[in-house]
C-alpha cells in the first residue's frame, strides 16, 4: 500500500489539530488540571511547583509519592540481582 496524498494531508491535519490542542491545554492549564483535579484526576507532577511555595499538605503528599516510588525501584533492584546466575 502506497503513501497517497490523501494520507499526508491527514498526517498534516492531525498535525495541526494537535498541535493547536497543546496550545490551548498551556494556555489554560491551571484552569483545566483543576477541572481535571476536581473530577478525580491528577495530572500535575510532583514538582511542578516550586516547594518554597508549597502548603505543608503539597510536601507531605510529594514526599509520600517519592518515597513509594525509590521503595519500587528498591524492590525491582532487589529482584533483578536475585535473578542474576552467580558466577563460580
């Protein structure tokens, strides 16, 4: 199957659409992760923010969300090095 005309002009108007999307999102980004945030989900990340300007709550929750995830790769290290054959 040949790349016709028809499927670059697709390729292009979807370019095109996404990228506008991702204009508008930044634009209005505070006002659509609260919309977001407000029907349960979460798309901030954990430092989005600068942590002088954090509430204690924001810090807690980074410092809870950090420490699970060094707690996963802890545990992924743990059981890579008990897969790996000893050499003898």
């Amino acid at each position: 199957m040949a790349i016709t005309s028809q499927h670059v002009t697709g390729f292009v108007a979807g370019l095109g659409v996404s990228a506008l999307t991702f204009y508008l999102y930044k634009k209005n980004q505070a006002t659509v992760n609260q919309f977001l945030s407000d029907h349960g989900i979460q798309v901030s990340s954990l430092m989005e923010h600068d942590p002088q300007s954090m509430s204690i709550k924001e810090l807690i929750k980074a410092k809870e969300d950090l420490e699970d995830i060094i707690a996963e790769k802890e545990y992924e290290e743990s059981q890579a090095a008990k897969k790996k054959p000893s050499k003898a």
